[in-house]
C-alpha cells in the first residue's frame, strides 16, 4: 500500500476517468466540421428508374358525358335493393372451461397414484401416460389375459391403435445387477 490517504486516492481515479472523457472528447470533436462538410459533398445515390407508365388515355367527349350522366334504371334499381342484417345471438360460455366440452367425447381416466394431479377424464380414443403404461405392463404380464381386443374396449381405442402401441412399444423394465462383480468399481 502508499501512504497516500484512501479519499485522495479515488479523487485520483476519478480525475484519472475525468481525463479519459476529456481525451475522447477532444477525438471525437477533432475536425468535427471537416468530416461534416466531407459527408455532405460526397455524391449521393441515384434512385432506380421509374417504371415507364403510358399517358392517360383521353377518352372521346361522348364517353366523358356518358360517365358523368346518371342512368336512372340503374338507380331505380339500386333503390329496390333492400338489405336486412341481424347479429347472430349472443352465446354465453359456460364457466367449466374456456373451450366448450361435450360429455360424451370423455371418458373418466383410470386412476393412478398421483392424487390430485391425476388427469380426471381423457377423450375417447386417447390415453394418459399413467394408462399407457399400465396397459402395456398388463399386457407384457399376461398377454393372454389382456389382449388387444380387450384393451381396445376397456380404454375406448381403435383397435388398430392398440396393435400398433402393443409391437412399437415395451413397458420399462427396471434390471438391478448384483454387486458381487469383481471387476466393478469400488466406492471410496
């Protein structure tokens, strides 16, 4: 350390960052008016060429007071024509939901172990994760006992939907091997 006192030393840094700005003023300010004068003369860029547009047709005098006059069977016409418009009425959303549901779309999910966060129905033709993985563990089980056919009519499915989840997709299967292997690595 010095022996200069701490409060002279940051007036220090602080004149050190004042001269800073005063340096950088000074070459950001140099021939400012130079420069300037530069960027003005310089040539500026030409704009694209127009399209050619042709001149406005003068049309015949005949025609210029035929689209002046009024033709009155025209307007007679206009006149008879009678537009009547109504608002569609006024549908209230029910309060169960921002998306209007219909019963008989869902059916009532199986129950599983999360409690609360239990999905409580599911769409006829879909299946949450937790009966997903229920239906292809009973199936790998006892696929005797749960069959296709059967799976299809207990979770309301197409049965070729469960064929194909039943050959594409295997339960988990949880293997724990014995540490007895000599070769495995010790813990410290």
């Amino acid at each position: 350390g010095s022996n200069v006192p701490r409060s002279v030393r940051k007036w220090g840094s602080a004149r050190a960052g004042m001269m800073g700005a005063r340096v950088t003023r000074v070459f950001r300010h140099f021939n400012l008016e130079n420069r300037a004068h530069r960027e003005i003369g310089k040539a500026k860029p030409t704009t694209a060429p127009r399209h050619p547009v042709a001149a406005t047709q003068d049309y015949p005098d005949q025609f210029q007071e035929e689209i002046k006059k009024k033709n009155e069977h025209l307007h007679g016409l206009l006149k008879e024509v009678y537009v009547d418009s109504r608002d569609p009425p006024v549908t209230v959303k029910s309060s169960g939901g921002s998306l209007p549901s219909k019963k008989e779309e869902h059916r009532l999910a199986k129950t599983g172990q999360l409690g609360l966060l239990d999905v409580k129905t599911v769409p006829k033709g879909k299946i949450s994760i937790i009966e997903a993985l229920t239906l292809l563990t009973n199936h790998h089980r006892s696929p005797n006992e749960w069959t296709a056919e059967k799976i299809a009519n207990e979770y309301s499915l197409e049965l070729k939907d469960v064929t194909a989840l039943l050959t594409h997709f295997i339960p988990f299967s949880v293997e724990i091997f014995p540490p007895g292997d000599k070769k495995a690595i010790q813990p410290r």
